[in-house]
C-alpha cells in the first residue's frame, strides 16, 4: 500500500471512530423508549430529516454547477435511493414515516404523524430548530464546506439510523404478541 493510500485509511478509520458516534441520545434511547419520549422522538426526527431529500438536491445542482463530477455520480446515486429508485413505495422518507407509525401504534396507541406535518408539531424542541437552520447555514457557506457537511452527515446516517433500529428491536413488546398472533 502506498502512502497515500495509508493516509486515506487512517483518515476513514478516524472519521468512523470519531466521537460525534458516541451520542449519547442513542443510548439513552435505547434503553429508555416510552410513549412521551417516543412521540417526542419521532416528531424531531421527521422535522429533522424532511428536508434530506431536498438538501441531496441542492448538493447535485451545486455539484453540477462546479463541473464536479465525482460528487455529482455520488449525490445523484444517493439521491435515486433516497427517492426509492423511482418506486415511491420505496422512498426512503414513506419507509421511515410508515415504520415509526406502525411501532408507535403498536407499541403505544400513537396516532399516525406525516412527516410533511412534523413542522407544525408542538413536540419539536428548540435543538432540532437550531440543527435545521445550521444546516441551512452550511449548504449556503461555499461549496467545499457544503461538500464537508454533507458528506458527514452521510456518514453519520447509518451509524444513527442502526441506533434507532436497534433501539426499536430492544425496546418492543407489543409488536412481537401481535406477530405470534398472526403464525
């Protein structure tokens, strides 16, 4: 392996070790999920990630903007996936809203929250306001703070979404009665 390939992995290894993946909130979630703490939960969380859809968008025009190439293929991938491939069934916001409803409902008699409506919910607390106006902050700094942002949240993505799915898994009970009912 050559040097700059050494430095490449050392870099990605820092990244995936860095302490911003040692959030506290994760397992202080997994542990301690109940009705109040879930509705409060799912209703920052859809605040929190509507506009995923429309920042990769903003990232793919800006990208193209600046001839970059290599972002472009990479922002427009993740953003067919995000968009379900073309299958709306398959977005992954409809995925989301649809799981975190059906847990919510089984686990606590939740009604259904569209994450279009999230905004409106009096549930949303003032951290999750200041995240969305951050991050509006950075995408309209210059192009390579965008390129450094977005690129970290796509890495902290699916540490944080395997946190949730873990939390969910740990902390159901009625969800497992009503799938032995169904066998």
């Amino acid at each position: 392996m050559n040097n700059v390939q050494n430095k490449l992995l050392t870099a990605l290894s820092e990244l995936e070790n860095h302490k911003v993946f040692k959030c506290e909130y994760f397992d202080f979630f997994k542990s301690n999920i109940n009705k109040k703490i879930y509705e409060l939960h799912r209703a920052n969380f859809f605040f929190r990630t509507e506009a995923t859809v429309k920042g990769i968008a903003y990232v793919v025009s800006q990208a193209a903007l600046h001839d970059d190439m290599d972002t472009l293929i990479f922002f427009t991938y993740i953003l067919n996936e995000e968009c379900g491939e073309g299958d709306k069934n398959r977005c992954h916001e409809v995925l989301m809203e649809t799981s975190h409803n059906k847990y919510g409902k089984y686990e606590f008699g939740l009604p259904s929250l569209f994450v279009n409506d999230a905004k409106n919910n009096e549930l949303i607390i003032d951290e999750t306001h200041n995240y969305r106006r951050e991050i509006i902050n950075i995408l309209s700094d210059s192009y390579h703070s965008m390129l450094g942002c977005v690129y970290a949240l796509e890495t902290h993505a699916d540490f944080m979404l395997t946190n949730f799915r873990d939390a969910f898994r740990a902390n159901r009970k009625k969800m497992d009665l009503i799938n032995t009912k169904k066998t």
